[in-house]
C-alpha cells in the first residue's frame, strides 16, 4: 500500500495542463470570441466603423467655423476623448451583456463547463474581444483625428490618453458581465441602454450640462474614463485623476465579482 502511494504521488502532484498548453485554450478561446463577433455585422459594423464617421462630422466638420475652437484648439482634444469613449463602452457593455445573457438562456454555460477548458477561459476571452474591438476602434477614430489635423496633443500625450481608452474598457466589461449575468436574453439590450445612453449624453462628455445637472455626472462611468483619458493626455482636469480611476477600478471589482459570484452559483 505505501508503494502504491509512493507511485503515484509524483504523479498527483503534477498540474493538469502545461503552461503552454493553458496559454494556448485561452488564446484558442478568445480568437473563437473575437471571430464570432466580427461574423455579426449588427455588432461589428456599430461598433467598429460608426464612431468614426460620427468623430469626423461632429468633431471635425462641425467645429471646423467655430471661433471659440480657432481660438482654443485644445478644446478638439477633448472632442477626440469623447468618441473614443463612446467606441469603447458599446463593446463592452453590449457585445458581453447582452451576448451572455443569450448564451445563458441558450444553457451554452453547462456546455462550456462539461468540456475541457481553463476555468475562467469563456469570461476572459469575452474581456479580450471586448479589449480588441476597443483597440481597433480607439484606433480607428486616432487615424482618423490625425489624418485632420484636429488633435494638440503630444505624441507622448496620444499615447498615453489611447492606452488608457482601452484599458478603460474593463469596468464597462464588469458592467457587461453583471448585467449578462443577472437578466434574461430579452431584458438585456434595455439595461445595456439604460446605461450606455444616459451614460453618453449625462456625463457631459460632448457638450456642457445645466449647472443643476453637473453635480450628477459623476454617477456616470463614462464621466471616469473621460476625466481619466483627458488627464493621461496632459489635459488639466477639474477632478482628480487619481480619484477618477479609483472609481473605475471600484466598478470593475464590484460588478465583476458580483457577476462571478452569480455565475458561479447559477450559471
């Protein structure tokens, strides 16, 4: 008998999937979730080509005979960081809410846990896809801003706003994963829109808001990333950029576990 222990105790001891191997299933997995995604034209084509136009007509064309832009040209700077946080909140929320609310309903979960993956593997290659599209759409709009001349910021300055753009989609990923977690296939899109659009249009990230309505902006996540995006940028911000980024960190802690843990008990 302690031969037959001594056997196999080396073996026990061995992990269950080589490095390399784990890597590679979670790389497998989140090229399967970004392919897919970029297969739905109702989800690529908003998200990828849309804030680009919208960039260039209301950010470019519109301002282009303002005298208050001639005389303060920073002010496009802030222009940019709002379109690009509109292209990264819509992936996020969107394309993880509503797209695990629908797997969830589908019981495409249980299939996920019978079969042989990294656990964790489905939820970080939706966080992925969600990163890419990010990326390629912050991008995007950077390309587009470049190509017009409408930006002061330094390289430097680019840089560091378009990192921190991207990286900002994880507490809007937490938010994706909570709501996907806790609503039914149906009721998804309208809690992604009771956030993503009061979101866009009460942070005051493209125009000023009634001073009794400022004080509420701070609610908003959008309002987070913009402060944050524009400070990173070198832009003098009102709110501090430690605070601003705090209060994303908080979200993405909060929301996620929260959807963990409902996922963990439920599915």
């Amino acid at each position: 008998m302690n031969t037959l222990v001594t056997t196999l105790a080396p073996e026990a001891a061995e992990p269950l999937m080589p490095l390399r191997r784990l890597l590679r299933a979670y790389l497998n997995e989140s090229r399967s979730q970004f392919i897919q995604a970029l297969r739905a034209p109702a989800f690529a084509f908003p998200f990828l080509l849309l804030p680009v136009p919208l960039y260039l007509f209301f950010g470019v064309v519109m301002s282009s005979g303002s005298q208050e832009i001639a005389a303060h040209p920073e002010y496009l700077n802030y222009s940019f960081s709002a379109w690009c946080s509109m292209a990264v909140m819509g992936p996020a929320i969107f394309g993880i809410g509503c797209g695990l609310a629908m797997e969830r309903d589908a019981n495409l979960l249980k299939l996920k846990r019978a079969l042989p993956l990294p656990t964790g593997s489905y939820l970080i290659a939706k966080i992925v896809m969600s990163l890419a599209f990010a990326a390629i759409s912050v991008g995007l709009v950077t390309i587009a801003a470049l190509a017009a001349g409408k930006l002061t910021l330094s390289p430097g300055g680019l840089f560091a706003m378009d990192s921190v753009l991207i990286l900002g989609a994880i507490p809007f990923c937490a938010i994706g994963l909570f709501i996907g977690a806790y609503s039914s296939a149906n009721a998804a899109p309208a809690y992604a829109n009771l956030i993503y659009l009061p979101g866009l249009w009460l942070s005051g990230m493209f125009f000023p808001l009634p001073k009794f309505m400022q004080p509420w902006s701070v609610i908003w996540p959008a309002f987070h990333l913009n402060m944050t995006a524009l400070a990173a940028g070198g832009m003098k911000m009102p709110v501090s950029p430690l605070l601003t980024s705090g209060v994303l960190v908080g979200i993405s802690v909060l929301f996620g576990g929260l959807a963990i843990r409902r996922l963990a008990r439920t599915g």
